[in-house]
C-alpha cells in the first residue's frame, strides 16, 4: 500500500522566512516599478538626440570597458597569487583588495587626485609634458579602475580557490610548465568565476560616479551628466538618461547570469564532492 | 641481550627510524626522506623494485605525503630520491627536479580528471609532444591529430573503455573515471607510475571488478608502480612487493609474502592482521635449549636458540600471532594437574593455556576469545593496561569446532606453529 504524503500546512518558521525575502525584494523592486511609471518615457527619444548624452553614454562604454580589460589583466594574477601562493604580507595584500570597496567612491577619488593631479608624484610629470592624467579619458579610466576591481579580484579569487589543486598536480607530473597550468587547467575551470566577476566589473565601471566626479568630471560619463542634468534642471531631465543607465545594467546583469550558469562544471571522481540539497 | 628465533632487522630496535642500506642494482625507485608537515614528521626509507609495490599504512601514517614527495609535488627537508640510478631528489648535492620533468605519472585518489576537458583532451594532456600532445603544432597538423587519435584510442583500449573519446569526466562512472586518470597517466609514457588509495573511491562491488582490471593493465603497461592503500585485502591482491609506513616511518619492508610473514615490529603486525598481540615481559637465555620468553600474563614458553641479532637492552617486545593459524586443542581435566602439556607444542612452536571466553559466529569461520590462564598474577600490570594481554583470538572453522566439542568455559592449549608466531618489537603506546 502506498503511503499518501500528508498534506501539512508550512512551518510558521518558514512563513517568516519568505516573508522577509518577499519584502527585500520589494524594496529593491520598488523605486524600478515606480520608475516606469514614472512617464520619463516620451522624453526619451528627445534625450536620444541630445548629443551631450549620447557622447555621455559613449564615453561610459568606452572606459567602463577598457577598466575592465585593464583591471582583468592585473585582477586574474592577482587573485590566482592569492589563492594559490603563500608570499610575506599576503593578509595586507588581501586587505588592500578590500579597500576601493569600503572607502566612500569620493575619497576613492581624492585619494586618486593627489596621487594623479597635476601636483601629484605621477600625474605632475604627464601634466608637464600636456597629457594631464585628471579631467581627461585616462582620468575615467583610472577612476573606474580602481574603484572597480574588487569585484574582478574577490570573484576571481573565488574562483580559483575552488579549482581542485589536484588537478593543477596532475598537470605538472605529466610535464606541463606553472605556466601551462595555469593556462591549460586552472584558468578554464575558473573562467566561470572569473567571467562573471569580470562583467560585475563592467557594471560597477559603468556605473561609477563618486571617484570619477572628482578625478575627471569631463568629459562627461552617463552617471556624471546625469547629475549635472539633475543639479541644473531637475529630475525630469536626469529620468530620461536614469533609464538608458538602467537598459544598459539589465543587458549586463543577464549577461552575468548567462555565463555563471553555463560555466558549473560538475565535480569529478569522488563521490564524497557530490553537493547535496536540502 | 640476545634473541633467537626472529630475525629483527637492526634499524627498528631504536627511535632513529628505519634507514635501510642502499642496496646494490639501479631498477626501481630508492626513497629516503624526511620532512615535516605541522606536527606530523615523515621519516621514510624503502626501495621499490619494478613491479608493483603497495604502500601500506593506516590513514595519517604519512603515505600520500611520500607519494607526493615521490612526484615532485612537495619539497624534502632532507635525504634522496632515486629513479632506475638517476637521483631526481639529493639534498646533499643539491638536486631537486621539477615534477614536470620526472616523469613519474600521479593518479590522486579523487583522479582529478580535468572537468573541462573531453575524454580524449584528458589523455592528450598527458601526451609526448611528438604524439601532438602539449604543442600547437599537435592541434594544427592533419598528421600530427591523426598520431594523437590512434595514441588515444590504443591507451583507451588498454584501460578497456574503447570508444569514450567524446564522452566528459561529468558523464563517467567512478570506475570508468579511474580508468581515464590511469590512461591519461600512462600517455606520458611515465618512467613510474604513484596510485594514490585508486580504489577506495569506488564501491565495494565496483572495487572487486576493478582490481584484476587495474593490476592487469599495470602488469601490460610494464611501469614501475607504486600504489597507496589502507586495505591489506587490496596490497595483498596487487603487489609484488610490500612497504608497511606508520606513523611516518617504514616499519617493514620486502616481497609481499616475506614482509606478510615477518613483521618485525607490533604496529607491522596489527598492519598485517597479525591479530593477537601479546606483551611481553621478559627474555632470559635457557641452559642451551633456546630463549625463555615469559607474558605479562605470567605463561612462559620457550623459543629455540637461533642466536640471530642483538635487540637493545630495555627494548619492549611482544609476541604476534595469527589468529587463523593457531589450533585449539581440548585440555581434559586430568591433564591440567601436571603443569606440562599432554600435548608438546608442534616444533619451534608454542603453546599457550585458556578458557574460551566467547564464540562469536563469523558466518565461514568462528572467532573464539580465549582468557589466558595467569599462572603468576598481575606481573607487569603498566604493560596490560597497555595492551590487550590476557586474550588471545583464534579463529576456528565450523568443522573444527564440530569435532573439539567445546563449548564457552571450556579450557584448552592454543598452539601457535612456527610461522605463525613472532617477537615483534612494541613499537606501539
């Protein structure tokens, strides 16, 4: 004879847990929803052929993206250093990963100021010779790198960290250099991490304002001139551009999603690694 | 004081470790290494001649360590490696070589396939460069792809997994992923091959079937092997030749059926489930007849003189025997009133006095726990909290049990034949 499952009524722990859940969502949800209704719509097209935006929004893609080519080239040896090697000063290495993120984005930028601006120790040689390092493309570029690469760098080391050191053994005793290793085992099985870290990067370059404003204001990037529309006409101005800020973050998000799904690799020999879920 | 009978190789009397002498021929592997990891201290000296050599020892006895350090992946503190006459590690001259040019192949025990790769792209891996493995070249020409494919295939029949080319790590079995790490291995073309415990990710059915597979893959492969287990069972069904490793020294070593039968120290035999390990007390040299060897539990018997070697004064010695070689013999009343045994014990063997205590039924064979009688009460009461003294197990089969008609409370002689019965030096807590 069959038993019936019986039919019980969920835990009031459980309850309490999803309506907890429901209501963080909401709460990110909420100023979204309110947004598109908020009728910026019609002003869109007109924002469209504001040439000021447009450059804006270039500008924004352009060095969002080069301080994620610039930040991957640094952030993967970095984080493969720190997952795998033990060197003097490792704990300070990992603390300085953390700091772009717990400074406040605007002293991210003073910081960067003194150091890039025409007085400071790099930024006065570049300035003398007419390439000044603030207020220029390089600037964003620097701004967005720094403040972005945390990202790239915790996710990478992640990443690395869960790649079976086995693996990377076995490839040496079948005669393959550290650098093939790297290349041929560990890089590929991390790549899943290391992309979806690589493409929070972009998003957190794209959106960018507090370091930037400070150590280049111009030329404008999408989140800077959308607070100088802001500060000088007002919210209807700055919604029109809110939702081309927006339009681009959902294409990267599920960007993200995409990758990080296709990448899990399911685990190899042992069973004792099959995960389990509750 | 002097011992007959068995034969102590000297290195295990004291707590230098075992430091066996380099033995003349330049086949096979020489190991003697030392190095720390935390706590644990690995001092481990052996040799493994071609063939397939079994490192036994139970978990945390430090021999994945020496495979390791065997195959490059963890550095020496001290000592030497050598490899068919070619030192790969000599820290007196200064010689460490790079596990990638060893050439000695490393199955770890999880196999660590590389989850990214094919079948195919795993055994290449591991290939030559002149087989197109690890160059661009290899992937580039017609030629060169055509070599690796019909090199792939022939080490995939080898293994017996014809056709699994295509197929990913995700999609094997854990017998069949076992079989790739050994194929894979193999395509280096290693001088020697490191099993990390390579069966006991399987289960139990799995690992029977796959145990004459991976011994006859090996003999056909002709590498020099050398395989890390847990399992007597799986040493004894595989090896030629037997390295017993506890506590991160080696405390027996040689053929497989010679080291079986000669455990030179207590934790070798517990290893070898030599299941009866008795203190004891002492030694005294008899008036020409042989060796007096009295238990903690106070029963004597004697040992022929067969003045062999010297065991340091004060060294702790046990007796081991085999629980499934001894005989029980039924002792009537009458002949317990002279304190000599109606029965003389077989030659050179020895014969002990007790009350079966309990028979448990192991379905092939009985287990009988015998109470040794305590003809001298309590004279080393330190060692018999040490160990298990007042007991022996022999094991008897149903038949046997028939025939002596015993039943639990019965007293009986256990007769240990020669072989089957060793000092041993405790070299246990």
């Amino acid at each position: 004879m069959a038993l019936k499952p019986a039919r019980r009524p969920p835990e009031a722990g459980v309850i309490t847990l999803g309506l907890l859940a429901t209501l963080a969502l909401a709460y990110l949800a909420a100023p979204l929803v309110n947004l598109l209704f908020a009728e910026p719509w019609r002003d869109v097209p007109a924002t469209l052929s504001d040439p000021l935006a447009i450059g804006a929004l270039e500008t924004s893609l352009a060095s969002a993206t080069i301080s994620t080519l610039v930040i991957a080239l640094g952030a993967i040896p970095l984080a493969y250093a720190l997952s795998r090697w033990r060197f003097p000063l490792r704990w300070l290495a990992t603390l300085l990963v953390y700091i772009p993120l717990v400074f406040p984005a605007v002293v991210s930028g003073i910081i960067q100021l003194l150091l890039y601006g025409p007085y400071g120790l790099i930024g006065a040689p570049f300035a003398a010779n007419g390439h000044e390092l603030d207020t220029t493309f390089t600037g964003v570029v620097l701004a967005q790198t720094f403040v972005a690469a945390p990202f790239a760098i915790v996710a990478a080391r992640a990443a690395f960290e869960a790649v079976p050191t086995a693996t990377e053994a076995v490839a040496m005793t079948l005669g393959a250099t550290r650098w093939r290793v790297f290349w041929t085992v560990s890089l590929p099985q991390a790549s899943g991490g290391v992309v979806a870290g690589l493409i929070l990067t972009w998003l957190r370059a794209l959106g960018e304002f507090g370091a930037t404003a400070v150590l280049a204001y111009h030329p404008y990037t999408l989140p800077v001139y959308i607070y100088v529309q802001l500060t000088g006409l007002g919210t209807p101005a700055a919604l029109p551009l809110a939702l081309l800020s927006l339009a681009a973050s959902v294409v990267a998000i599920a960007l993200a999603q995409l990758v990080t799904a296709r990448s899990r690799i399911p685990g190899v020999g042992a069973p004792d690694t099959a995960g389990g879920r509750l | 004081m002097k011992l007959g009978e068995t034969r102590f190789p000297l290195n295990v009397s004291g707590a230098s470790g075992a430091q066996p002498e380099q033995k003349a021929g330049v086949d096979g592997l020489r190991v003697a290494i030392n190095l720390r990891r935390g706590s644990f201290h690995l001092r481990a000296a052996f040799g493994a001649p071609p063939g397939l050599t079994a490192l036994l020892g139970p978990s945390g006895a430090g021999k994945s360590l020496t495979l390791q350090a065997i195959a490059g992946l963890t550095p020496v503190a001290s000592g030497a490696i050598t490899l068919n006459g070619v030192a790969l590690v000599d820290t007196k001259r200064g010689i460490a070589t790079p596990a990638r040019l060893r050439r000695i192949s490393y199955v770890p025990q999880s196999y660590a396939l590389f989850p990214h790769l094919s079948v195919a792209g795993n055994i290449a891996y591991g290939l030559p460069p002149e087989q197109g493995g690890a160059s661009w070249r290899g992937w580039l020409k017609s030629e060169m792809r055509e070599r690796r494919a019909k090199r792939i295939a022939e080490l995939l029949r080898l293994v017996r997994l014809p056709g699994f080319e295509a197929r990913h790590p995700s999609q094997l079995s854990g017998g069949e992923a076992q079989r790739v790490a050994l194929a894979r291995a193999l395509a280096a073309e290693p001088v020697a091959l490191l099993l990390d415990e390579p069966l006991s990710a399987l289960d139990a059915p799995t690992r029977e079937a796959i145990r004459d597979d991976l011994r006859a893959i090996i003999a056909a492969s002709g590498v020099p092997t050398v395989l890390v287990t847990h399992d007597l069972a799986e040493a004894r069904a595989l090896a030629d030749h037997l390295v017993a490793l506890c506590d991160g020294y080696v405390v027996a070593e040689g053929s497989l059926a010679e080291a079986l039968a000669s455990p030179p120290t207590s934790s070798a035999a517990r290893l070898f489930a030599w299941e009866n390990i008795l203190p004891v007390a002492h030694v005294e040299r008899g008036n020409g007849t042989g060796w007096h060897v009295t238990l903690t539990s106070g029963q004597k018997f004697t040992l022929p003189a067969t003045p062999t070697m010297d065991v340091a004064q004060g060294t702790r010695l046990a007796l081991a025997m085999r629980a499934e070689r001894l005989e029980v013999r039924a002792i009537s009343a009458e002949s317990m009133l002279p304190m000599l045994p109606m029965l003389p014990p077989l030659p050179g063997g020895i014969s002990l006095r007790g009350v079966i205590q309990r028979m448990t039924d192991a379905g092939a064979y009985y287990r009988l726990r015998i109470a040794l009688d305590r003809p001298q009460e309590g004279i080393t009461r330190q060692a018999e909290q040490e160990m298990e003294s007042g007991f022996v197990t022999a094991l008897c089969s149903p038949r046997e049990w028939a025939t002596l008609g015993l039943a639990t409370g019965a007293r009986v002689a256990i007769v240990a034949p020669a072989d089957a019965a060793r000092l041993v030096v405790r070299d246990e807590v």
